[in-house]
C-alpha cells in the first residue's frame, strides 16, 4: 500500500506541517518504482513533482515467475469526463504515477506545499 500525504507548511518553522490530504491506494508497492524508493518518507516540494513523475519507472521489468505480482491490482482511475472511478489493474508505476498527475492537477506546483510519499 501507498500513502501520499498533501502537506503545508506552516509560516513558523517550529510547527510541523498540516497535512491537507491523505490518499491511500492498497495495490502499489514503492519499493519497486524508481526514483520513489529511495524518497519514501521524504518531503517532496510540489514545484520538483512534474520533474519526478517523468523520472517514475519500474526498478527492473519483470521476471516470467512474477507476472502475477507485477501489476498493482484494482487501482482507481478516473477517466476524463467521467465521475466514478474505474478500478484497474496497472503496473506499480504507472499506477503511481496517475496518482501522483491527479495531486499534481489538484494543487499545482504551490511553494508552500510538499507531497509525502510512504
């Protein structure tokens, strides 16, 4: 499971930041979508999220013993136009990836915001 949290920054250093959403996917796994492995836990700026998206790529392709674990299963998508989500079995990366473009529609690159990925 993914958590992405939306976080502000509050105008005083000593307050941690607000957290405005919270968004848990259950079907992605971090650990194996490159460069979000290593930036688990990581506040993120919102003005360097465009830049990482273009990097998100899968760790290594898969192995035939694990086709079934490779795509993150019933992941939401929201298509354009349409207000339900579709349930959708995609791999990690592009799973994530989705997720990451819809903060990015929603919030834009503010300067006071950060993404938190874990």
């Amino acid at each position: 499971m993914v958590t992405i949290e939306i976080l502000q920054q509050e105008d005083t250093t000593e307050d941690d930041p607000t957290i405005k959403e919270r968004i848990q996917i259950q079907g992605i796994q971090v650990l194996r979508i490159t460069p979000i492995n290593i930036k688990v836990s990581i506040p993120i700026p919102m003005t360097e999220l465009l830049d990482i998206i273009n990097e998100i790529k899968p760790i290594e392709g898969p192995q035939q013993e694990e086709l079934d674990s490779y795509y993150a299963m019933q992941v939401p998508v929201y298509n354009d136009g349409n207000l339900s989500a579709e349930e959708l079995d995609l791999p990690h990366h592009i799973g994530l990836r989705l997720a990451l473009e819809s903060v990015l529609q929603r919030y834009g690159t503010s300067n006071d915001l950060q993404i938190l990925i874990s």
